[in-house]
C-alpha cells in the first residue's frame, strides 16, 4: 500500500527545527543528517536479538522532504512508463 507524498510539510519542518535543528552545534547543518536528506542505518540499527533492522530513509529535514518529494516524482513516471 503506498502513501501519497504532498508537498513539503510545515508540521514536520517545525518540528525538524524545534528538536533537531541546529540549535546545539552552531554548523547549521541538520544533526541527524548533516543535510544529506538521507539517514542511512542499514550498519547500526541491530535489535537486541542481533536482527539488522535498518535501512536508508529520507530525513525529516527539508533536504529530507525535497529528496522524498522528488523520489516519489520519479516513481511516479516510472510506474506510468510500465
């Protein structure tokens, strides 16, 4: 089941900035992906019971939420292409 993607959220991007902006190190980079957009975790999400639960996300930062939006854009004409 796929979820349709709007437009940049405001929600989101606030609350990206209330609690993971850079308001602590002073770089301006967002610190959970160094403005990246991508937070990979496939090499150190590992459950208790040594399952590797990780993988590659979009961030919740706008380069996040750009990089998400254009993705889906690009699924979108592949999925019509076919």
């Amino acid at each position: 089941m796929q979820r349709k993607q709007g437009p940049m959220s405001k929600a989101v991007a606030r609350y990206w900035i209330e609690f993971y902006g850079d308001i602590f190190t002073g770089t301006g980079l967002c610190t959970l992906c160094g403005n990246t957009g991508m937070i990979d975790t496939r090499q150190t999400a590992i459950s208790p019971n040594k399952v590797n639960v990780g993988r590659l996300n979009f961030c919740i930062c706008p380069n996040g939420q750009w990089k998400r939006k254009d993705y889906m854009k690009k699924e979108a004409k592949r999925e019509k292409a076919t």
